[in-house]
C-alpha cells in the first residue's frame, strides 16, 4: 500500500537549519518529488512576531518529501545572518572612527589635538621635580624633554611627569618656561597639592616684568618667550593660579586641560585665577579646557584674558578663549586691556552661588578698555549676571572713556537661571544680536553698570517680551530686525508701569525693519516691557548643509549602508508559486 504523503507519522522527521552542515550532503531528490503539499493552517493565534516567522502566504510551513525544509527556508537564514553581520560590521566601522584613540606614547610624536579635557594617560605618569628652563639651552632630559629638536615640525615633549607641590613648598611654579621661541609642548603632566603660600603658578611662561623692567614689543626690553602649548595637562591649585601666560608672550595655545582651583585655606586670595593670561600678550588660544574654580572665602576668576589698562603699547591682542567649560568661578570669563577679543562657544555655569560680593558671580565680563570684543554663541546659566560690559570706575578718572569695553559685539548667547541678563554701563557702540533669555528673575537689560548708562546701543533680532531697566537716566536705543516678513508693518511697545509708549516701523522686501526709542528711566525695581506686534516671522530656513553634515557622520553612513545591504539581501528572495496538485 502506498504511503499518503500527507500522513505526518510516515514521514523522516524534520531536519533543523543548524542540523544540515552536521550530516553531509542530502540525497538528491527525484524531480517528481518536488512537488509540495498543503498542510493544515495553524491555528489562527496572532503573535508579535507573526509578521516575521510565518509570512502571510505560509510558504515557510512547505516540506519536502524527504523531510527537509525547502530551499526557500534554508536560504532564509543565511540571508538575515548576512543582514546582521552587515549591520554589525557597519556600526562597529562607524564607532571606530568616531572613538578618540589616545596617541600619547613616551617617544612618539606629540598630539596636537587634545581628547577631551584634563590627561589622557594618566597611568604613566613618573614623579619629577620642578622643572625652569630659562633659555633654549635647558630643553635636556634632565628638564623633563622626552623628545624633539625644537621646531615647528618637531618640538620639544615634556610629558607624563608627576609634580606633587607638598614635595617644593618653596617652588614658585611647578613647570617654567622662559627666553625662548623654540617650539615646545608639555602635555599629560599633573600637578597636585599646590598649596604653599611660597606657590604661585602651576605652569608659568614669560618671565615677570618687575624682575627687569616692563617689556614692550618693539623693541622688546626682556626677553619675550613664544611657541609654548599646553595640552592635556591636570592641575589641582588651593593657592596659586593654574596656568600663567605672563607680560610679553606670544603664539602660546592652552588646549584640553583640566584646572581646579579652590583658596578655601586661610593661605587664600581674592582673585585666584584658574588661566591667566596678562596683558601685552599676543595670539593667545585658551580651548577647550575645564576649569573648576570653586570658593565659598575668595573671588576666582575662572579664564582671565589681559589686564587693567596702562598704555596702548601694553594692550593684548588676537586673545582667544573658545569651547571651555567654567565651573562654579566667581567670575567665569574676564576680559580687560585687548583688541579683538574672542569669547565664543564656551560654557559657563554655577552648581551654587559662590561669591557673596554684589554683582557676582557673573559669566562672562568686558571691561577695562576691551576694545572690539567679540562674544559669541556662549551658555550660561545659574548666574547672578550673565554678561557685564563695563568700565573701570577708578580708571576712569585717569584715562577717561577709553577704560570703557567699547564696539563690543554679543551675538547667539543664550542666558538662563540669572538675575539680570545682560548688564551694559558706560560703553559705546556695543550691539546686542539674537540673544536668547530663559527663566531670568529680574530684567533681560540692565542699562546700568560701571560709570553709569550706554550709549550707540543698538538691539537686533532679539525676541520680546523682553525687559529693559535703566535706573540712571533715559537711553537712546536702536531696535532692528533683519528676518521679518517684507513689506509688513510693526509697532514696538513699551510699557513701564503705568506709562506706554508706541513706535512703528516698517519692512523692506527683504523683512529688515528698525526703529530708534528713549529707553526711559527706571526707578527702583521699576522696569520697561517691550512687546513686538505685526505679522509673525516666518520659519528658519532649512539648513542643507547642516543635513548633508548629518548625513555624512560615519553613523549615519554606516545606517544607510547596512539598510542598503539589508534591503539587497530580502529583494534576491524571489517567491515562487505553489505547484497545484494534478
């Protein structure tokens, strides 16, 4: 009698994908035996994960005669382990290119890009005692040099040393770089418990003016120090300042470094400074460092940038402090005596009040004859003032106005958690740009700080409702737009109390509109709100090259390549027809 094939009790018990490779070839079937049958329907019980074990069509429940899965089935599998794997090895390519590899190897070449703040190897490091080198004579192993000739392409590395300051309590500075322009970089050295009153800098370059004379560039009355960076270093201070980029140098770049400075003892100062860099230095870059500079005694200064004014020919120039993060200083960014400073993308922040002196702590501070500033795309946040503009209050007496922060630009800083926003005093020229404020208690502006109000304000594309104080007297602002609908009609209102006021304003075909008010004279905790009413702006426009930036990230092209591949492997699964039963 012949054997039903549909009798499940006659048939070889199914083989199982990972079963094939352990018993050998399968016999070849007769042709007519490829024929399939239909099986019963399972029982109509839906799952999760119906969709993707048991298609719709049910062909994956097909056997053949002799047992075995069809090839349909068996070729499933390799296909999603391919998937997989494809999958897999993209990501894995996309985490290796976008995983920083630390490069620091005693010998090898120096890194001239740090990765991330404070060491970057800190398990080699080897104790050493103070290192000064006064002149380019003493780059020598005895000084710390691991490597290098000095130059641009190959310059002297001291690295991975450990200085413990308890160690030289009568030691100035830890590492002391003077009188030289070759081309040094000290990175992935650490400097810890700098506490003695006799210790004033961690790292100190330049010599200090008062042991001579006062230098000037041109020509230079001591000897002028340049080409030092410093990289990937960490330095714990409960006296002396961090880093000290002293009068008259120059091209010196302070990169990825992580300072702690905290004057709690009863050794401790007002104005410790975590990275200080004086006046009359020139091409100074401060970034992407993380300072701490917390103290519930003293007044810290987080990034210091020049000084007060003396003369002209002692003002600093191209100062840059970019991408640093400020914790918890009193005063986080101060800029004073420069031309063209850069404060831009830095972050700056308070986890509590430190400072209890009025006005403080504040973000981020122009003063003292800061000319041209530029302060740009900065947060911060939990301050008692965000940014201060400002003038010297005794220097004014001296030099008059020029004291005053003046053509100083502010533009796509974003204020939250303050008292006051942004304070401007006795300044001109300064422009306010797109700036954005949140959760701030008291006022957005203050027109009032040091040496009374401003003057040649001017506010553009900043959103209202925004409030103004100006406690001292009445002030001529400028208000403009550049991104309005064209051709529409504004009206910008004031209102101080009881008192409002209206100023109308048109747009050109390109949405740009101004108007000029007298900000009015507030008294007391009096302050004016201005509110913009016409046509709402239109949306920002799509940022193409910010999306094809997206796109171009080794994730987002590892996604794309393994859909690709996936989608490859499931369009060569080619269904075939169910042959019919004659």
């Amino acid at each position: 009698m012949a054997l039903d094939p549909r009798d499940s009790s006659s048939m070889t018990p199914p083989l199982m994908p990972w079963q094939l490779g352990s018993l050998g070839s399968i016999p070849s079937v007769p042709q007519e035996t490829e024929r399939r049958f239909r099986e019963p329907a399972p029982p109509g019980i839906a799952t999760s994960s119906d969709s993707f074990i048991w298609p719709p069509h049910r062909r994956s429940h097909s056997r053949r005669l002799d047992g075995s899965w069809s090839s349909l089935e068996t070729k499933r599998w390799p296909r999603i382990l391919g998937f997989v794997s494809v999958l897999l090895l993209c990501l894995s390519w996309a985490g290796l290119l976008t995983s920083p590899i630390p490069e620091i190897a005693r010998g090898g070449q120096p890194i001239l890009s740090s990765q991330g703040a404070g060491l970057v190897a800190p398990s080699i490091l080897h104790p050493h005692w103070p290192i000064h080198i006064t002149n380019s004579s003493g780059f020598n192993a005895s000084n710390g040099v691991r490597h290098g000739s000095g130059t641009a392409s190959d310059p002297y590395v001291i690295s991975d040393w450990l200085f413990n300051g308890s160690s030289y309590p009568s030691s100035t500075a830890m590492v002391r770089i003077e009188n030289t322009d070759e081309h040094v970089i000290v990175q992935n050295c650490q400097v810890i418990h700098f506490n003695s009153t006799h210790q004033f800098d961690a790292f100190y370059v330049g010599k200090y003016p008062g042991e001579v004379t006062t230098p000037t560039i041109a020509p230079p009355l001591i000897d002028l120090t340049s080409n030092v960076t410093f990289l990937n270093n960490d330095i714990e201070s409960h006296h002396g300042y961090g880093i000290e980029i002293a009068e008259g140098s120059s091209h010196i770049l302070v990169r990825g470094n992580r300072v702690d400075v905290h004057p709690d003892s009863v050794i401790g100062a007002n104005y410790t400074y975590g990275i200080n860099v004086a006046r009359n230095t020139h091409a100074v870059t401060v970034e992407d460092n993380i300072v701490d500079a917390a103290s519930s005694r003293y007044i810290t200064i987080g990034i210091h940038l020049s000084d007060y004014y003396v003369s002209e020919q002692r003002r600093a120039s191209g100062l840059v402090a970019r991408n640093n993060t400020v914790i918890d200083a009193s005063g986080g960014i101060h800029v004073e005596s420069s031309r063209f400073t850069l404060v831009e993308d830095n972050t700056v922040y308070q986890t509590t009040l430190n400072s209890q002196a009025a006005g403080w702590p504040r973000a981020i501070t122009l003063r003292e004859s800061a000319l041209n500033a530029r302060i740009v795309n900065n947060t911060i946040r939990v301050e008692a003032i965000g940014i201060v503009i400002g003038a010297s209050t005794l220097g004014w007496n001296v030099y008059d106005p020029i004291v005053g922060a003046s053509n100083a630009t502010l533009q796509d800083n974003t204020i939250s958690e303050t008292d006051t926003g942004i304070s401007i005093g006795n300044v001109s020229g300064a422009r306010i740009v797109h700036a954005t404020f949140m959760n701030v208690a008291r006022c957005e502006l203050d027109l009032r700080e040091e040496n009374g109000p401003p003057g040649g304000l001017t506010i553009t594309d900043v959103a209202t409702p925004i409030r103004v104080r100006s406690p001292a007297a009445t002030v001529l602002v400028r208000w403009s737009w550049t991104s309005l609908p064209g051709g529409a009609s504004y009206r910008l209102t004031g209102s101080t109390g009881t008192t409002t006021f209206n100023a109308s304003f048109g747009t050109s075909s390109a949405g740009a509109g101004s108007v000029v008010v007298w900000q009015p004279q507030t008294t007391g905790t009096l302050v004016t709100r201005y509110t913009l009413a016409g046509p709402p702006p239109s949306g920002p426009p799509v940022d193409l090259a910010g999306l094809l930036a997206v796109f171009e990230t080794p994730f987002a092209v590892a996604v794309v390549v393994a859909v690709t591949a996936g989608t490859v492997l499931l369009a060569a699964r080619r269904p075939r027809k169910h042959a019919r039963m004659r």
